[in-house]
C-alpha cells in the first residue's frame, strides 16, 4: 500500500508523451492504475477479425497522434480469465477505458477509426478538469487506506472551518508586486507581465500532488486560448527550481513556473497555512518530505488558488479553495479575460 501510494505522489512521467502499446501483464497493469494514467484496455483474439480491424485503426490513429498520453495494454482474450472475471468481459473486441483506478466506459466491436476516437475522446481524451479531479478523487480514495484518508479529511475540514480563505485577496484588489526565478534562473516580474496584457496567476502545492498536476496538464492546453485573449499565464510553487525544472520539462509547458521561497508571495495573497503534525506524518510516510522540496523547515503550503489580474494590477478574478481536489476551471478564467475591456 505505502508503495502505490509513493506512486500516486509521483508526477505524471507518461503525460504529455506520445502513446504506449504493450502486452497486458497484472503488475504493469496495477503501476499504471497507481500512476493515475489514461488507460485502454483492449481485449483481442489472433482469430478474431474484428479484433484484427481494431489493431489496424488503433495503430492509424497512434500515427496520426490521436492517441498521445494513452497507455494501451493489449489483452489476450483466450489466456487473462481472471481480468474478463474481475471486469465482467464477456466478448473479444472489447475496450474498457479508465483514468487512474476508474473506469470511465466500455464498448465492443468498434472498429472504425472515427468511432473508437469517439469513444476515446469522451472517457479518456476530452475529459474537463472537472472530470478529470473527480475521477483522481476516486481513485485515491481507493489508494489511501481509510485510517489515513481520515486524517486528510479532517485536515481539509479544520482548514475550512478556520476561514483561511475569507483573509485571501478578493476580486476588485490590488496584486502584490513581485519578482520570482523561473525554473531556469531567469527573474519574472508581475510589472513586466502585466506590460503584455492581464496575467493568470495560479499557486500550486508542489509536483508531488497529482491533482496539481492536473491542473497544469489542463491549463497548458488551454494556453493557446489564454494567450488568444492577450494573457500571460504563471504557476507559483514553493518548490525548489531544480524540480519545477523537471515539471516543465516532463510535461511540456509552455509557460513559467516560478518559486515562492518560503511561500512568501502566497502569504500575502493569504493562502498560507501550515501542515499539522498529523498530516506531517502521513506525507512523510507516503514519500513527501517538503523540507526537502522546499528547502526550509517550515511544512507550510498554498491552498490551490488562482487570480486574474488586469493591466491595472487589479484581480477581476479570484478563485481560493482549502479542498486540495479543487480548482479553478479553465473555461472560468476564459470568462473573466472576455469580460476584460
């Protein structure tokens, strides 16, 4: 259990990446349910010839991209008897699609390219943020063991009932200034984005966060549609810059993401709280040590938050959450930037 858990910490390696075909096996199966990847499964028989057209369109579409970031494992309808007994599969031809440790939909005999990339974009590809936080909830709900998914519950609701949030910078206030190092060393400043047009300004925990993980993967593809609208988008961390610099990397964003030392920009957006002693524990046992990730002792973090802000330095936009599942949705800050005149 600890081990899953380790995993689902982890970042998305496979995000962003082109897709993967591979033999079913139950462990590369159950690391990529603990990953949190998009997965299909897809149930095939040498003598089916159905079976044979899906391979054919499936391997078309993998050439034409549409697959990217889809770990497709191929099962041998005749040999995994337990697999078709654990997931009720009663015919060959069969996909059954699952984000993580959920299974998002099901169908048998698809065979033309456009209906499996119809399937495929409904359960795994097109899926909203929304979608996408609900279904993580679920599946690490199923990783966490009850005990210690107590404690976080409990956590998140001492956060609430404190009102951190009703202290954060609302809408119609004034951003603080700033200049923070991007992960290659380069200073960035609030005064020289907002030269550009409005920023989109977003705090996130840390790498180790799945569901901040997410949240970036989901933002950097709606980058062109902010950038339409003349915004300048930015994460804020405070994680060290030699693991933003891997985030970045890993998943191709294409936008800054800077350090908050000590989360000291966070603090005067007031979203600082710090980590309890309980909680402390549980990460540390679940392989996230922030005095490791932050450089310093202080087990402090952001709660997930992100602002608009016009080329006056004014927020028009402001969404705060103590809930770590939430954030704001894109469509949201596309919203706000359309009602900038």
């Amino acid at each position: 259990m600890k081990k899953a858990v380790l995993i689902i910490f982890a970042i998305f390696a496979l995000t962003g990446m082109s897709y993967a075909d591979t033999s079913y096996t139950p462990d590369s199966f159950k690391k990529a349910q603990e990953n949190g990847e998009k997965i299909l499964l897809h149930f095939h028989a040498d003598w089916c010839p159905t079976c044979s057209i899906q391979n054919k369109s499936l391997a078309s579409l993998g050439k034409s991209g549409s697959l990217k970031g889809i770990h497709i494992f191929k099962v041998n309808y005749d040999k995994e008897d337990a697999l078709k007994k654990e997931l009720h599969v009663t015919a060959q031809a069969t996909f059954i699609s699952f984000y993580g440790t959920v299974e998002t939909g099901r169908a048998t005999g698809l065979t033309s390219e456009k209906d499996i990339k119809e399937f495929l974009d409904k359960n795994l590809i097109s899926l909203t943020l929304k979608d996408q936080l609900r279904l993580l909830s679920a599946s690490f709900a199923n990783m966490i063991p009850p005990e210690k998914k107590k404690v976080m519950d409990e956590a998140t609701e001492k956060l609430r009932i404190s009102k951190l949030t009703d202290n954060a910078l609302k809408v119609g206030q004034k951003a603080p200034q700033f200049s923070l190092k991007n992960s290659y060393g380069k200073m960035v400043s609030l005064k020289n984005l907002l030269k550009e047009g409005p920023v989109i300004l977003t705090f996130y925990r840390g790498s180790w966060c799945p569901f901040c993980s997410a949240q970036l993967i989901a933002y950097q593809k709606h980058l062109s549609s902010f950038q339409k609208r003349g915004a300048r988008l930015v994460a804020v961390t405070p994680e060290k810059p030699d693991l933003t610099s891997i985030t970045h990397e890993k998943k191709k964003l294409g936008f800054d993401i800077l350090t908050d030392n000590g989360n000291e920009l966070a603090a005067k957006f007031g979203l600082v709280f710090g980590v309890p002693p309980e909680l402390k524990e549980i990460y540390k046992e679940f392989g996230v040590d922030l005095e490791k990730t932050q450089g310093n002792p202080d087990w402090n973090l952001p709660v997930p938050a992100t602002y608009v802000i016009s080329r006056s330095g004014k927020i028009i936009y402001a969404f705060t959450d103590v809930d770590y599942t939430h954030r704001a949705d894109p469509q949201d800050i596309l919203n706000a930037l359309a009602g900038i005149k």
